[in-house]
C-alpha cells in the first residue's frame, strides 16, 4: 500500500540532525520514522524509555528518556544530540497531554498538567535546542497543535488553551528568530486514525458519527502529517516561517449542513 512519504527522495533529508519530542508514539513517532527513512539523524524524546528503546530500534533513532516539563532533562538530551552527531538543526515539538473533562469539573491542576506537558514543555525544548538550531544557520522548530482553539470544542478547555499557546509560539519565534536563520512552523492535525488521541475523543461508535463532520469523508493518517512535516522541513518550505499548517480534511472549518446534497 502507498504512502504519502513514497513522493519524497529517499536522501531529502540527508544532513539534518532532529530532536523530536513524544517521539516513542503517535504523530511524532510517525515524524520521527519519516525523517530517518529520509536520511536524518533522529532523537526520540519522552518519559518512558521502554517505549522509546522499542521505537528507536524499529525507526533507526536514538533515544533519550526526558520530562519536557524538566528543563535539565532537556539540557541534556541537547548534550547528547549534539555529542552523538555533532548538531542539531531541528526540533520537533510534539510532547502532549489531553483527556476529556467538562470545564466545571475540571481541576486547576488538571488544566495545570496539560499546559505544563504542551506549553510549557513546547518552550522548554526550544529554549534547551535555541544555540544549537542557532549555530545550525538553518534551524527548525516544528510545533505540533491541534484544531481543537479554532471552533469550541467540548470538554477540551485544557487542551485547546495549551495548544493555542502553541500557535502563538510559533508565530513569535518566527518573528524573533528568524535573523538567525530558524523558522517556525506549526501543524494543527485534525482527526487523526490510530491515534491515542482519537480513540479517547471519539470511541467506539462515535467513530463513525465523527467522519460525518469531516468534508473529506474519513480520519486522516499518520502518515499524513508526517509527510506535511517532511515538506516544512524540505528545501521546498525555506520561505515559510511563521505558519500553521492545518491537515485536518476540512474538519475545523465545516458545520453542519442543513440543505442535502
């Protein structure tokens, strides 16, 4: 069965050196895949070094276990990108928390811990990665969001203040530190098939009930934001710095239909 990545030049990436955190499962375990069968050097990030080890063997990555939400844990899975390959010249922010809980059932430390492991973490990470993508002179962060803040979205008060925080991120550091040669980019998956994420939000036979609201018909694929995120680090994106990328088959801006068609 094709794949998305199948259009990509096996070598594209030869040359970059990424640090990608979440990187053991989901999306970011799927950008992490496509950025070394495409010739990167690869750095998985996350708590559990079990999952990472596996993930790393499978995906031809190293792996160092880190709490994005720990500063020095950065720090030092920084030090050892750079004493392991030499550079770094992307960062890939995809470390995420999320459940579902009605906004007046929620914790303040159930907000806290999502915004800590998201927001905070998305900018612990830059700043731990900020010298080195500097020194790279063609740096990349790549912030993974979600389309959760651009409608309301039930039960996600946490999660989509988190990854609207994520948004506005990336818009300043693009605007900061584009004199040293780093873009920032975002992409905000929609529905996601396989996902750890989905399969909370729309269980079992809401699965089917939530594609209804999707133009494009069906979940997207993995596959499919790794390919988005092969591009924005691609030759072909060098001029786009500062953008979100939506991948979510029309979802975020759909409603209803009244009228058949």
């Amino acid at each position: 069965m094709s794949s998305p990545l199948d259009v990509f030049r096996d070598d594209l990436l030869a040359g970059h050196v990424a640090l990608v955190t979440g990187g053991g499962t989901g999306i970011c375990r799927g950008i992490a895949a496509a950025y070394a069968r495409l010739g990167a050097k690869v750095c998985i990030v996350s708590r559990k070094l079990d999952v990472l080890e596996q993930t790393a063997k499978e995906i031809g990555a190293i792996a160092v276990a880190a709490d994005v939400r720990k500063p020095d844990d950065l720090v030092v899975a920084v030090k050892t990108v750079l004493d392991r390959f030499g550079k770094l010249t992307t960062l890939v922010n995809g470390a995420a928390g999320n459940f579902l809980a009605p906004a007046a059932a929620l914790s303040p430390n159930g907000f806290k811990t999502v915004i800590d492991i998201d927001l905070l973490g998305t900018f612990n990470a830059t700043k731990a990665c900020a010298e080195a993508l500097m020194a790279s002179k063609d740096g990349l962060v790549l912030n993974i969001s979600a389309t959760l803040h651009y409608h309301g979205t039930p039960l996600q008060i946490h999660a989509s203040a988190a990854k609207a925080g994520v948004d506005a991120v990336t818009k300043n550091l693009a605007v900061e530190w584009g004199r040293f040669g780093i873009r920032a980019c975002g992409i905000a998956p929609g529905p996601i098939g396989d996902t750890e994420g989905m399969k909370r939000l729309a269980p079992g036979d809401a699965t089917e009930k939530a594609k209804q609201f999707i133009p494009a018909g069906r979940f997207g694929t993995i596959d499919e934001i790794a390919a988005a995120a092969v591009y924005l680090r691609s030759p072909a994106a060098a001029y786009i710095t500062g953008h979100v990328l939506v991948v979510d088959g029309g979802h975020c801006i759909a409603t209803p239909s009244v009228v058949g068609t």
